[in-house]
C-alpha cells in the first residue's frame, strides 16, 4: 500500500468556507466531476485533502480570469448588449395602448 502525504483533511464545512459555495452547489460541482471527490474515512464521514480544494480554487480563478480577459463574442467595445424575445415598448406605445 502506498502512502500518501496529506497536510490536512478537510470536512464540509470547512471546504464550504473556502469555496464560497452552498452544500448543495458543491455537491452538485463534485457529482459532476468538476470538484474533487471526497474521502470516506469512515461511514458518514467524508473529508478533502486541503491540497486538492486549494488547487480547485486556484484553477477556478485563473479559468475566470482567463475568461474577463477574452472579448465577448459578437460585442465590440462600446457596443451594446443584444437582447432577447420581445422589444420593450416605448413609453408613447404604452400610453396609447390604456
């Protein structure tokens, strides 16, 4: 059996104030394999290795940084934001409509 250097384990409360997540966001994040899995140490008892939530984290924020940094498809700087489904009425139409 190979051994394994774990600084810290982890328990969900703990792990919820580092991601700033609700339970079931990050359940929902580890049911979907975005998020490491948890250990289970014993029957009802789950934990994180704190190596593996901060490079979670650390890959979060350069993915969103990463993501401020590209430009917003089919917007120009100044440009402004397309909306969907029905055109707002102008006041005058609104007023004419009673």
């Amino acid at each position: 059996m190979e051994t394994v250097a774990i600084k810290r384990l982890l328990r969900i409360p703990s792990v919820l104030d580092r991601v700033a997540l609700s339970r079931s966001s990050w359940l929902r994040e580890v049911k979907a394999g975005t998020a490491p899995s948890p250990l289970k140490i014993s029957p009802g008892i789950a934990v994180w290795p704190e190596e593996q939530i901060d490079a979670w984290i650390a890959a979060r924020v350069a993915a969103a940084l990463e993501a401020q940094k590209a430009p917003v498809e089919g917007n120009a700087p100044g440009e402004s934001v397309k909306r969907r489904g029905r055109p707002r009425k102008s006041a005058v139409e609104l007023r004419h409509q009673r």
